[in-house]
C-alpha cells in the first residue's frame, strides 16, 4: 500500500483551499488548505466526506515530504473545512472571507445551488480589466449541475459528466433489458441538481434510447412524508423507476413503497445516492438499484484511498474522491508553477495556479486518466454500481465490457 501510495502522491491532490500561513523563513513555509461545503444540514455527510478526504490527502502529501514550491523550499500542508450549510449567501461569504486573506485557491463546494450563484460572483474573464469580480480560483470537488464552469474562467471542476452517463446507462438497460418499455421518476424538486439530473438528463436521456417517459412524482429534500408520492408511482405503473433525489429522500420513497406493496422491475438512482449513506439508511428497500458512478474501489490506487479517507472517519464515493483527487491535482500545478506561497506573492500565486489549471489536459485520478475540457470541466470513467447485500458493487464497466 505504502507503494501505491507514493504512485499516487505523484500524481494527484483535492477539496481545499490553499494558503501560507507562518513566517516566510524558507525552510518552515506552510501550505493551508481550506475546503468549504455542508457540513450541516440534510446534506451534512458530503461535507463530512469531503473534509475527511481532503485529511486524508494531506496527511499523505505530507508523510511524502510535503508540496516544492518555486524556490525549493518544500512545503507543508494545513487543512480546513468551512461550513457552507449548503446556503448560497453563505457560500459567497465563506468564499469572500477566504479570499480576503492569504488563501490561494479553494475547492468546493458541496451544492450546485451555492456553486451556480458563487461562481457568478468571480471575474467573468481573467485579465478583463473592466470586471471587478473576485480573482480567485475555485476548484469544485462535488457540486455536479452541468456546464457550471462556463460562468466564469476563475471556475475549475473535477465533476463526472452525468449526462454521459445517464445517456450509456439508458442505451445499456435498452439493450440488455429490452422488456423494459417505460420509466416514471421520482424527483426532489428544490434542490438543483437532482432538478437537473431529472429534466435536463434523465428525461431527455430515456427517449433517447427508445424508452417512454410517463411523468414524474415531486417532492422537497427536507420531506418525510412520501405517501402520495408512491401512490402516483403506483399508478403509471413503470418498468422503471429513476429516483433523481439524495440518499435522505430516496429512502423515504423506497421505504414507502414497501409499505404499500409498490414494485418495479428496475430502479434508477442519483449518482449522488451511490453512497454508504443510502446503505446505512435503506440497504434493504435498496437492493438492486442501479447508479452510475465515478469512484468504486476498484483499483489499487482506489482502494488505498478509500482506506486512508477511513483513518479519518470518512468515506470515498464519487464527490469525496474528486476532493482526494484535486489535492494531488493542486500539489501537481503548485510544483509546476513555481507558486512561492508568500506574503507577497498571493495574487500572483493565484493567477499561475488559474492557468496551471486552465492548462490542463489530463490528470490522474483514482479509475485512471480524467480529460479535462476547453470550459473547465472534467471527463472522467465511470462505472454503473448496483445495492447487492448491502454493498455497492460493480455492475458494469462501460468502457472494458
């Protein structure tokens, strides 16, 4: 493990937000890195995740000696996580507050509630004299709405492509499960990126590879009430049912659904959901449900992750493994760049780090090689999962089968 874990620290790095802090003397510089996302609130457990991840990153990128920075001083890193609550106002003051102070670059956050407002807040175009936006890169480990990067070229993310995969998802249930006909779904209306997961994706994926939509069933994240929902789920009567709702929701849903004796003939989650949270709630109710995902534990490199991410009471799904993964990302660009982590050097440090970004093509990650796009974006593989026995495992591998 102690091998793979050297391979890996050459590689990668994620949630954060990184900083100097103590004196300038050469040989005791010191890298912090501040990850912000919900750490409260009904969607706590991603921003417990991320935060154990991001540990876990830095404790290892330190055990290996630390981060080089542009004079050859070897670095060490600090971690913090702020809490956003998952709030959009929130998020902006955390992220002001940050940039206020010696912070280099941030990674969250949690919601793409807070992400799509946040990242409107950042200078449009680097370099654009006239736009007083905050100069300041954001790097997103979990918010996962798609194209958000656009808003503003100061935005990175390390976020799947749902729409790739919800697309290959619906084309292979096409195939290999040719009876059946129609999908019906289930939907957390006001949180925004199972709105857009639904609408934007699913929906439209669905059609797409010849199976009919028959509606869907609405409901609020913060419900515990799914009575009439499941009877609207009863009667369309679905092959299907895709459940676009968190892992807090979508075991309410299931759970009345055995209660009223509700059956399908497969059940679609949110990539969200492909947590242990959803295991620990409702293994039972979810057996079966079939989820595409961007982290299983199937690599060597994988599986060490997971298991450092574990020393620190947290654990690796598809949002807290982009946060380990941007953490040697960051350590990677650092190096590259020659960021010096300075009093006077925080502006400067931050405009090369932007364009260490922005030059990116290609990064390690924990399933292999993730291409990164012109618009800031991540396209990485992926897997689908399905609940079997209280475990999340490997369906199928659209890329080796």
């Amino acid at each position: 493990m102690r091998k793979i874990a050297l391979l890996l620290s050459s590689a990668l790095v994620g949630v954060a937000s990184i900083a100097f802090t103590g004196p300038a003397a050469a040989q005791d510089r010191t890298v912090v890195i501040k990850g912000f996302g919900a750490k409260s609130g009904v969607v706590r457990s991603f921003g417990i995740n991320s935060e154990a991840a991001m540990k876990a990153a830095a404790d290892l990128i330190n055990s290996q000696g630390g981060v080089k920075l542009g004079d050859g001083t070897m670095g060490k890193i600090e971690v913090e996580f702020l809490d956003d609550r998952c709030t959009a106002e929130e998020g902006i003051s955390v992220v002001r507050r940050i940039a206020s102070g010696p912070t280099l670059v941030a990674i969250g956050p949690t919601c793409s509630n807070v992400a799509e407002p946040l990242f409107g807040v950042l200078q449009k175009k680097a370099g654009d004299a006239s736009d007083s936006g905050l100069q300041f890169p954001i790097f997103t480990d979990v918010a996962i709405k798609g194209g958000l990067a656009k808003i503003s070229e100061w935005a990175f993310r390390n976020t799947p492509s749902e729409l790739e995969m919800y697309t290959s998802l619906f084309s292979w249930v096409k195939k290999t499960r040719p009876e059946l006909k129609t999908v019906f779904a289930g939907v957390e209306e006001n949180f925004a990126h199972s709105r857009a997961t639904w609408y934007a994706v699913m929906k439209e994926a669905a059609p797409k590879a010849g199976i009919t939509v028959k509606g869907e069933a609405k409901w609020l994240l913060e419900d515990t009430n799914f009575s009439q929902q499941v009877r609207e789920i009863k009667a369309a009567a679905p092959d299907i049912l895709a459940i676009a709702a968190h892992p807090f929701t979508t075991c309410g849903v299931l759970k009345e659904m055995r209660r009223q004796g509700v059956k399908v003939k497969m059940l679609i989650g949110l990539t969200s959901s492909s947590s242990l949270e959803t295991l620990q709630g409702c293994s039972r109710e979810a057996e079966g449900i079939v989820i595409p995902t961007s982290f299983a534990p199937v690599t060597p490199t994988a599986e060490a992750a997971a298991a450092q991410a574990a020393k620190f009471n947290g654990s690796l799904d598809l949002h807290s493994a982009a946060t380990y993964e941007n953490m040697f990302i960051l350590k990677k660009v650092i190096e590259q760049q020659g960021v010096m982590a300075k009093p006077d050097t925080v502006q400067a440090d931050r405009e090369k780090i932007r364009k260490g970004l922005a030059a990116l093509k290609e990064t390690d990650g924990l399933l292999g090689k993730t291409k990164r796009t012109d618009d800031r974006e991540a396209v990485k593989p992926y897997l689908y999962v399905h609940a079997k026995d209280g475990k999340w495992l490997v369906l199928h591998n659209p890329v080796t089968n």
